[in-house]
C-alpha cells in the first residue's frame, strides 16, 4: 500500500540517502531482468516506500485501429486496485494525462481538486487523502516521441521539495523510456527472426518434398539457400564436403530445381573409371576407334545434352583428361574418340569433390585453369557432425526405408535415438544410412533399445574385428548337408525369422544358409 505522509516527512528523513537507496535499487532490477514489467512495477513501489510519491502509474499508448481515436491505459502501477487500473483509460489530450501524451510536457498540479482539467477518472476523490494532493506527470519519450507518461500522487505540505522529486522522476521517466525501447526492439528482432525461420521452413519443406531432403538444421538451410538462388543459373556449381554427405542428392536437386528438369541428368563418378576409358566415356567414340568399337557411342556429355552432368569425385580426373573437360567446358563443343568432327553441346556442369582442389593445384596434380572454371558457384555441404539436430529424422527416415525394403518392423527407442544423436559421424550420412540398415537386418527384436545399439556402433564393431583378429578370416568348408531342415528351423525361430541372424548363428553366410533351405524344401 502507499506510504503514510507521517512515516517519510520528518526532520530526521534523510532524502538524499532515499534517493541514492531508490536508485541503487532500481538498477540491481534492471541487472536482474530486462523484462520492463517487473522492473517498472517494482520502480513504482519504491517511489512509493522511499520518497511518498504513491499511487504510481505508467500509462502507455496503445494501437489504434484506422479512423479510431488514439489512446493510452494503465499498464503498470502500484497503489491503484484493480478496478482503478481498469478505468485509467485516456484519449489524446483527455485531461492532465491526455494533455501530457499531447504535447510532451510534464505537468504539476499543486491541488487536485482546483484543477478543472483533472478527471478523477482512476482514482476516485474519497479514496485520496483529505489533505491537499497534487499530481505529477512526466512524459515518457522513445526515439523523441511521446509513449506514455509516469505519474504520481504527492502530498503538497511535505518537507521535501517539490523539485527535488521531479528531478528523480525525470531521471526513471528517462529510464522507463529506454526500457520500454529495448522492449521494443527486442520483439522486433524475434518477430523478424520467428518470420525468417517459418519462411525459412517452408522453403526447406517445400525443397525437402521436391528434393528428398531430409533436415531442418541451420547448416542445411544455408546450403539449400544457396542452391535454390543459383539453380535457375548455367553457371557450374561445385559441391564440397566430406565423403558420405549426399553430393549427389544436392547435384540432382540443383538439376531438378533449374529449367533443365525435364532434360536427362548423367552422373558420372570420376573414381570407378580406369584411366584408359576416362575419354571415351566421358566424350564417346566413333567406329573402328580402338579393337572393339563395331560401332559408334554417344559419350556421357552427348547423352547429357540439354540437362545437366553430374562429375563426382572430380580429383580423380587425369590430368590429360583435364584439359579436354576444359576446352568442352569453355567451347561448348567435343569430339569423339577416334572422330574429327566437332559437336556441340548444351550442358551444365555440377562437379563434387572431397578433396583440397586448391592443395591439388599447388601440388601440380589439378589444373589451375579448370579450378577456376569450376569453382564459379561453390557450396560447402555440411557435415553430419554440423547436423546434429537432423540425425533423429535421418534415422528415422533410413529406418522406415530399411523396413520396406527388408519387410522388417524395426523401431528405435528413445534413448537409441538419443545415441545416435550422441555419435559424431565421422562417415557422416552414409555411415549413418548403412548402420541403421545393419541394425534392421540383424536386430533380435523389434525394439532396438541404446544397449542393443551399442553392438552396432562403429567403435563396437572396431573393438569386435579387433577382438577376432587371432580367428581365421576364411570358414572351413562346410558341405550343403552341414545342417539339418530341422536345424535350419529352429535357428529362424530363435531369431524370429531373421535369417541374417539365424545364418549368422550356425557360422553361415546367408547365401549359404537360404541354398540349405530351398535344398530342404523350406522354400
């Protein structure tokens, strides 16, 4: 409740004392939470407890709708009743309070009750004191303009000065203002950043059903950003990254997101070519170019026409073959294996490496000219360990993929999950695809739980090979009646029809063990 008038205004009130307290005490709030309504709030109660100025209130304007009058209301306050809040509701020049908004400057009334202009309206008269009260309003001003005001009761016959206590409420006005400011600010940013990322969600929602995406990670984002801003380019993209990071999942959703989605996408790996072939598979050849060629063959850029090309593991490119790519990617023209005559096509490159191709060129085994051709619009893709957040819809994703194909009906618990998202992923997307996979197919039940995972995990895995490196790498020969029907039946049964499984615990592969059951006639 407000302070008395008798228990501040004596002799002995030292109000220097109360103002450097009130202070000190407002600024251990403002250290403590920028929030401006319990900051405020709590300013007011201490204008009230320390210097008598009671019944604070912060009135502070409000939107207003197109053609309707402009108003403020009672936001904060300490003193007023529920009721009284409810009713300070003023319009713009509306009384001392609406003349302050108005105009921008404070306002002093010495008596209440003489002043025509004063409305009454939030505390009614027989609520005040019986001794003469006066009223304070103060602006309080954002940016130069006028939000609101900070007002309050005061005794008129005090000990303390009148200008003593404006020239604290000038002080916490100024300070309301800039609280209020940063709030401002604040929820502007979040407004900013909660429109960016729903725009941002949607994109990636709207790319990841076009494109087999899976993710909301702020690194993939990034990437697919990049991607959406240059497919529409003929421009050549170059993909970097780890190994396993889904290259040719980015390739194909910068063809399919281009103008050239109807036309064929080619994907060439650069590193499952030998040498001696790099020429005629990537240009073609013509008859009778080497023994062997009875007839013509379109290479992989001629059959890429109109579309795009996809080069993995582009490093791999001999460096005579480097030259040739160059001048097809400059001239736009080729010429086969064995053949003379120019042709010309319309392609567009999207090349993807893991390798340094800068160290590559400094070490002489890349060309410098076609590093430059390639690396027009590079896109780094990001690593699993980048993604941490999207490993739970990846594996999720591989494990319904895995069921499918596998006619399995494997599900990870939660803290299974929770593992995975632990691991760092050296292998990245790849690692993880191929480790659910196993799990589907070797797991003993259909709920694989954090311990039944472990067994799987790479460094299980490591530990187990390195565990088993005294025992033979090649099983003794075993003969097609090694195992009898029966045999073969109750190993599927204790594996609940796994045969993975079952194979794996009668020392079989599970080539060998599905020939001993069609042998059986078990299938």
């Amino acid at each position: 409740m407000p302070t008395s008038p008798s228990d501040l205004d004596s002799p002995a009130t030292d109000w220097h004392a109360q103002e450097l307290l009130l202070m000190r005490e407002v600024m251990k709030l403002v250290g403590r939470s920028l929030a401006p309504a319990f900051v405020l709030r709590e300013m007011l109660h201490l204008m009230s407890e320390l210097l008598g100025l009671n019944r604070g209130r912060m009135v502070l304007a409000g939107e207003a709708a197109p053609g309707e009058a402009r108003t403020a209301s009672v936001r904060h306050a300490y003193g007023l009743t529920a009721e009284e809040v409810q009713r300070g509701v003023f319009r713009w020049g509306e009384g001392i309070t609406g003349r302050v908004l108005a105009t921008g400057l404070p306002a002093i009334v010495q008596d209440v009750d003489a002043e025509p202009l004063f409305l009454f309206r939030t505390v009614p008269r027989e609520r005040l004191p019986p001794q003469t009260v006066a009223f304070i309003a103060l602006p309080i001003e954002v940016n130069g303009a006028t939000i609101g005001v900070l007002a309050c009761h005061r005794i008129r016959s005090r000990q303390r000065h009148l200008n003593d206590d404006l020239a604290v409420l000038r002080i916490l006005a100024t300070l309301a203002g800039q609280l209020l400011r940063l709030e401002q600010l604040v929820a502007e940013q979040t407004r900013q950043l909660l429109a960016r990322n729903a725009a941002l969600a949607r994109a990636l929602d709207s790319a990841s059903a076009r494109y087999g995406l899976i993710g909301r990670s702020p690194a993939l984002l990034q990437a697919l950003g990049e991607l959406e801003r240059v497919s529409q380019s003929q421009a050549t993209v170059l993909l970097l990254g780890e190994s396993g990071t889904g290259k040719e999942l980015f390739a194909r959703a910068v063809h399919l997101a281009s103008g050239r989605h109807d036309q064929p996408f080619i994907k060439v790996n650069c590193s499952a070519i030998p040498e001696t072939l790099f020429e005629s598979e990537l240009f073609g050849y013509e008859k009778g170019a080497f023994t062997g060629a009875n007839t013509a063959r379109a290479g992989w850029f001629e059959q890429a026409h109109g579309g795009t090309i996809f080069l993995d593991e582009i490093g791999e490119l001999p460096l005579a073959m480097q030259s040739k790519l160059l001048r097809t990617l400059q001239e736009g023209t080729l010429v086969r294996l064995g053949g003379t005559r120019e042709l010309k096509v319309n392609v567009r490159l999207v090349a993807a490496t893991n390798r340094e191709l800068a160290r590559e060129v400094q070490a002489g085994r890349f060309r410098q000219d076609l590093y430059y051709r390639l690396n027009v619009i590079p896109i780094r893709l990001p690593s699993l360990r980048e993604r941490g957040e999207d490993v739970r819809a990846l594996a999720l994703h591989f494990v319904n993929r895995a069921n499918q194909a596998h006619q399995r009906n494997v599900n990870l618990a939660p803290d299974a999950l929770a593992r995975l998202e632990a691991h760092d992923w050296p292998g990245n997307i790849r690692e993880l695809g191929n480790l659910i996979e196993r799990l589907v197919l070797l797991a003993d039940h259909t709920l694989v739980t954090a311990a039944t995972l472990e067994r799987f995990m790479p460094q299980a895995l490591g530990a187990a090979a390195a565990a088993s490196e005294a025992e033979p790498l090649v099983r003794d020969y075993q003969s097609a009646q090694s195992h009898s029907a029966q045999a073969l039946l109750d190993a599927l049964a204790r594996h609940q029809g796994n045969q993975s499984r079952a194979a794996q615990s009668l020392g079989l592969t599970l080539r060998q063990f599905a020939y001993r059951l069609r042998k059986a006639g078990l299938r």
